[in-house]
C-alpha cells in the first residue's frame, strides 16, 4: 500500500512538473508571437491576413523627417478616417489607402499595421479587446523642400526631385497635378476620367520623358570613355549638323560659331553634340547608357518605370544623331534623371535611395533604421570629376547662368526636350547638385510643355535649392 501510495504522488509530481513546462512554452511563444510575429509570411500586398491586421490595429502614422505627421488614421464613432494634413502636396509619394493603396501608404503597408508597442501594453489592450496601436513610418522627406517643389511647378504639369548624393536620402518628390488623398474615394471615378492630366500618376516615378539636352551627360561621359584626347576637340557651329541627309538644329536658331568640348556642353549646341554622336560606338554607348541603369530596375523598390535607351548597334544615322541630343526614343524618369545626378555629385558612387529612414513603434522607439549604403558606381572618380567640372561651367557661362552668383554654387545640366509634331513644343529640363562638405543636394525638374530649360525648369530648381540652404543656413 505505502509503496503504491509513494508512486501515485511521484506520478502526480510528473504530470505537475510537464503541464507547467507545457504552460511556460505556451505563455513564450504567445509572447514571442505578439512581440515578433514575423512580417515576412504577409508582404503579400493581396494576403487577406493585412486585411485582419487592419481589425486588430490601428494604423500607425506616417512622418516628415522633420517630425511634421503627413498621414495619421483618425478614430470616429463612424469607423476610421486616414487623414492627410497635407492635401495635394504629398499626395503621389505619401500616397492613399482606402481606393487600393499607393506611395509609401503601399510600400510601408505591413509596418503601419504592425505594432511594436509594449509587451505589457499590447496584452491589456487585447484583453480589453482594443485595437493596438500600429507603428509610425519616419520618411527622408523635408517638408519645407516638398511645398517648396510643389508651388514651383504652380499650374504646371510635370515633376521635381530633390536627394541627398551621399545618403541616398529623398528629400521630396513632387508630381502635378495632383489630387486630395483625403477625398479619395469620393473623387476615384473623375479622377480616373481625367486621361490628359491623369492627376494620379507619380510623374516622378512613372513618367518616361525624352531627356532632351540633359543626356549630353551621357553623351559627353561616353564621348571622354572613347577618346582620351577630347579635351583637344573643337567644332565649328553654324546652326545645324548635316550627315547622310539627317539634319540636327540648334535649339531656337542658335549659331555658337568655333566652340570646344566645353563649350558646346556649356551652351548645349546640338549641333556639336550630332557631330560627337556621329562617332561613338553604337554598342559601347548601349554599354555606357545601361551601366547608368537605363533599361534596367531601379534600386530601392519605389515603383520607377524603366528608363528606355533603344540604340543598337544596327541602328541608322539618324536614330544616332537623335540618340546623342537626347531626342528620338531615349526616355527617363525624373528620379532616374536624380539619381544619375546623384552619381556624379557623390563622386561616381550611387547611393541607394531612401524614402524611410526609420520605423518606429508610437512611443518613438526605433523598431527599425535604414542605414545609407552603396547600391553601384556609376562611374569613375575621375569621370565624376571631368562631369563635375563641364556642369559647373554651365551654371558659370552657358544655360544655368540664372543658378551663378548665389550664396551657393550649382553644377548641372539644362535641357528643352522637344516632343510632338508642334515645333516649339518642349519639356523643360534641369538637374544639377549645389553644396559642400555634408550638405549637398540634387535637384531634377522636368516641367511639361513649358519651353526651354533655362526659362522654366532652372527658376524651379532655384526655388527648391534656396528652400535648402535657408533651412541650412543656422545648422
Ligand atoms: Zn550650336
């Protein structure tokens, strides 16, 4: 009897011992579940668990990096309303939640319906069946620079960038038209109508624009690959460039007379930059143009359309000539147009770009930062260098004399990219870098319709270059 009433208790003691392991592993991953549960399994944009997410949490907010809220979810007793503070002037990089989703609104969805807040926190909020606070996305945009960007296209359609060359940081991205994210829903079906403006199109993601004069880049990039000797080259400009039957005219009956290589980049001559096309290499130029990522994906995952260089080696005169100005089928994004930009003024090193710099849970404890990093040299130092010198003599003596004589110097590159059958009709084109040491910005704009370069696009890229250095004047 003792021995049987001894085994009974060690029995009990067993059962005991496993059912408090069992309770210990359960309570662990629960709180291993809710701390951690991983992202990975639901970045499916169309995985139905966001849809259960969004029951659970409360959308988390998304910040300037200037600590301004530039999208937060209101709680009503009708149900939550995404408000943006901000209206039109984010609308295509913030973007819209409620039609689909768009901008970082799509980009950072899993995050802002993710909470990191604490542990204690979010298990008394469950057991009062309350939804969890989602965390905060901290973006790269200045706001400042934004509505700065955003009033300098004013009526126009058309695009503007600014980044930071040695962080890959973007600090705004302005599209116009736009629309009001906060009424969405309300407008989706006009919105959708309006084909000509199409007003919910990120133009400076997804719209492809020949580059017109600001390819020159390239074209003299490749030029300097091909002949060690350019500097000794000089043209004689007399308003056009005729070869087998193609003739290329300066822009508004320009005659630049006896130029060398840095003249004809300076004023933009087409017709010296024709007379350059007309002896690269086909197939070297392709190379050049794709190592500058055209026809390729853009890093950093933000939504680009691929740029498109469609010269071959089999390709005749004149698509050559055209290619070299920056005309026939060559098209660019603005952004790509920035981040090339970005390459030369960072000494030939692309940074990845950057649209958030860091997640937060709502406390403001950082869950996550993104770090700078290197995404590809574009080219050499010393092509950087040669690059740097050609666009700095624009802003002194050529197209972008409007950006000389400031409290802070311009390198870069203006273009009239013109498009259609109506003579006259061009897009205006600027981008350009200004700064030393740590505070160095690119500017890109391309402005529809408009004219040349120099009149429209380099007055817009004063204005977000002055919005920068006054921001920066104190730090
Ligand atoms: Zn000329």
């Amino acid at each position: 009897m003792q021995k049987n009433n001894d085994d009974s208790k060690k029995q009990i003691y067993v059962v005991m011992v496993l059912f408090t392991l069992l309770f210990l592993l359960m309570t662990g991953y629960f709180a291993y579940y809710v701390q951690f549960s991983s992202t990975d399994d639901i970045n499916n944009t169309y995985n139905p668990r966001q849809e259960t997410l969004a029951l659970k949490v409360v959308r988390g907010k998304i910040i300037s990096a200037d600590g301004q809220t530039l999208a937060y979810t209101q709680e009503r007793k009708s149900g939550e309303e995404r408000i943006y503070p901000y209206g039109p002037v984010f609308a295509h990089v913030v973007g819209y939640t409620g039609k689909g989703k768009s901008g970082i609104e799509q980009m950072a969805n899993i995050s802002l319906l993710t909470s990191n807040a604490a542990l204690n926190e979010k298990l008394s909020r469950q057991m009062a069946e309350e939804k969890n606070i989602g965390d905060n996305i901290v973006t790269t945009l200045d706001t400042g620079l934004q509505k700065a960007a955003y009033d300098a296209l004013g009526l126009y359609k058309g695009a503007i960038v600014a980044m930071d060359p040695q962080t890959g940081h973007i600090l705004c991205m302005a599209s116009n038209p736009g629309f009001d994210p906060n009424t969405i829903a309300k407008d989706w079906d006009e919105l959708n109508t309006m084909t000509e403006a199409s007003p919910l199109l990120n133009r400076a993601t997804q719209g492809l624009y020949p580059p017109g004069s600001t390819f020159k880049i390239v074209t003299l990039l490749e030029y300097m690959r091909e002949n060690e000797n350019c500097e000794d080259y000089a043209f004689n400009c007399k308003g056009s460039f005729t070869l087998e039957d193609v003739t290329i005219r300066c822009y508004h009956g320009s005659v630049h007379g006896q130029i060398d290589l840095k003249t004809s980049f300076a004023k933009s001559c087409n017709s010296s930059f024709a007379n350059i096309g007309s002896t690269l290499d086909n197939g070297r130029f392709r190379k050049t143009a794709e190592a500058l990522l055209f026809n390729k994906e853009l890093p950093g995952k933000l939504g680009c359309r691929q740029s498109e260089f469609m010269l071959e080696r089999s390709s005749l005169c004149e698509e050559k000539l055209h290619t070299a100005i920056g005309q026939g089928k060559t098209v660019i994004s603005p952004l790509h147009m920035a981040l090339i930009t970005s390459a030369v003024a960072n000494g030939g090193m692309l940074k990845k770009p950057l649209l958030i710099d860091r997640i937060e849970n709502y406390d403001g404890e950082t869950v996550k930062k993104y770090e700078a990093s290197n995404h590809k040299r574009l080219m050499s130092e010393k092509e950087a260098a040669f690059l740097d010198e050609y666009m700095r003599e624009v802003v002194a003596t050529g197209t972008g004399t409007k950006l000389s004589g400031l409290s802070y110097e311009v390198a870069g590159k203006t273009g009239s990219a013109e498009f259609g059958s109506e003579k006259g009709d061009s897009h205006a084109w600027f981008t350009g870098y200004a700064g030393t040491g740590e505070q160095k910005i690119v500017v890109t704009v391309v402005i529809e319709g408009a004219g040349s370069g120099s009149d429209y696009a380099v007055p817009a890229a004063k204005r977000v270059f002055d919005a920068y250095f006054a921001e920066h004047a104190h730090g």
